[in-house]
C-alpha cells in the first residue's frame, strides 16, 4: 500500500543555541519516513537516534496541545497535524516568526501569553447566580461557538504581518479569546474587553492579510472573529 512505503526524506531544521551561536544556521538530516508518518515523528526520530541536542516542544501529539507549532516548508502548521505525504521530500523547519528564539524550534511564548492576558479570558459576571445553571440558548450558543475551538498554539498571532511589525499589537489568538467571552450572552465584561481592544495596540492594527486564519490548525474563522469585535466596538454595544 502506498500510505506505508518508506522513503527518505531531507529535513533541513534552522538550528540556534544562545550559548554557542552568533546567528541561526540550518543543518540537515536524512529520516527514513513513510508517508502517513506526521513531521512530529520525523523529528522524535532525528533527536532520538540523530542528535540529541535539537530541541523542540510537544506534548499531547494530538492537534490539542497546540505545543508544536513551526513553520513548515515557510507555512505555521502543527507538526504533529501534518503527514509527510502532504509534503515534498525536502521539508524545512523553522520557528515561529516575531518571537525570540529559545533554542532551535522553541521561541518564547511570554509575551504571547501576556497579550492573551490582557483581554480579561475569563468569565466576568458578579451577578448573583442562579439556582441552577446560567442558562443559555443555542443561538446563544452559537455566537461564539467557533471561538472556544482555539488552543493557544500562537500559529496565527506569529503569521501575521502587523504583529512582526510591532510586538505590542495584541495579536489575533488575544482577539480570538475575547471573542469567545465578548459574545457569550453569560458574561457581563464585554464593555471592558472592547474598550481594550479598542486601544492603540488593538483590533485596529489587524489589516485584514488573513494569514492567521490561513494558520489556524482548529480552522477558526480568525479574520471573521476579528471583524465582529471591530464592528461591536463601533456599535458600541453586542
Ligand atoms: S486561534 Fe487558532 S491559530 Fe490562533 S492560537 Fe488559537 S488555535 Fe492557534
């Protein structure tokens, strides 16, 4: 069967050790593969039987830790989501773009986090609550539905333009994560999100390139989300 014939594969990986390197330089391995293998296992086979010292995040190998995100042959992609026969038999690794570099394919995720931080996600209500559950509809539902997918892999906040221009935009996966609580009809903090994003380094420095939605490995409609909080903070209300 073709999905388990076995070739080998180039993987060039962009190498960079703080300790010992000026700048980044590539260095290249040969993998055996077979094509329904995922760039995730080309990599565990490299550190585990090639070089020890390469140095990567991943955890779940599933699509839902978001740990592994990379560029991919120049696209960000989760290497656990993407099959070698998706791919030519040259495949280069890179990390994320607008991040400082860690060690080889880690950068560090600090400010990311900080900027997810900022948008308040979580759920706002001081109300008294209720007997029961805070009932909701499901067109209540639904309103944010695609927003709860995001597991904070940062493949659309590194992809986009405006952020590698200035690190302070808040980014699409902070916008994202907004979205998610600006529009569930339970929370009462949408006022306060809006008004952060309707700050200097908010909503209005995305330009609408699209490469997050294009990076996103949940398939979220980014640039959409992004659109609804502009246009929420022009109406002033949800
Ligand atoms: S919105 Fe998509 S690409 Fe961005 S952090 Fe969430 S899951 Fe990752």
């Amino acid at each position: 069967m073709e999905q388990t014939k076995k070739k080998t594969v180039t993987v060039q990986i962009e190498r960079f050790n703080p300790d010992v390197d000026s700048a980044p330089h590539d260095e290249t391995y040969e993998v055996e593969a077979e094509q329904s293998d995922r760039v995730l296992d080309l990599l565990n086979r490299i550190k585990w039987y090639q070089d020890g010292t390469l140095t990567f995040r991943r955890s779940c190998g599933q699509g839902i830790c978001g740990s592994d995100a990379m560029r991919i042959n120049g696209r960000n992609r989760l290497a656990c989501k993407v099959l070698v026969k998706d791919l030519g038999n040259h495949i280069r690794l890179q990390p994320l773009m607008g991040l400082t570099v860690v060690k080889d394919l880690v950068v560090d995720l600090t400010p990311f986090f900080a900027h997810y931080a900022e948008v308040l996600p979580y759920l706002i209500n001081d109300e008294r609550p209720p007997a029961t559950e805070r009932l909701q509809s499901p067109a209540e539902r639904e309103r944010y539905d695609d927003t709860t997918k995001c597991i904070l892999c940062a493949a659309c906040t590194t992809a986009c333009p405006p952020f590698w221009a200035n690190g302070k935009f808040v980014g699409p996966a902070a916008i994202v994560n907004a979205h998610r609580f600006i529009f569930d009809s339970r929370d009462r903090g949408a006022a306060q999100r809006l008004a952060i994003l309707n700050e200097r380094w908010g909503v209005w420095r995305c330009r609408v390139v699209l490469n997050c939605t294009d990076a996103c490995p949940r398939g979220i409609q980014i640039t959409d989300a992004i659109e609804q909080c502009k246009r929420a903070i022009l109406a002033e209300n949800v």
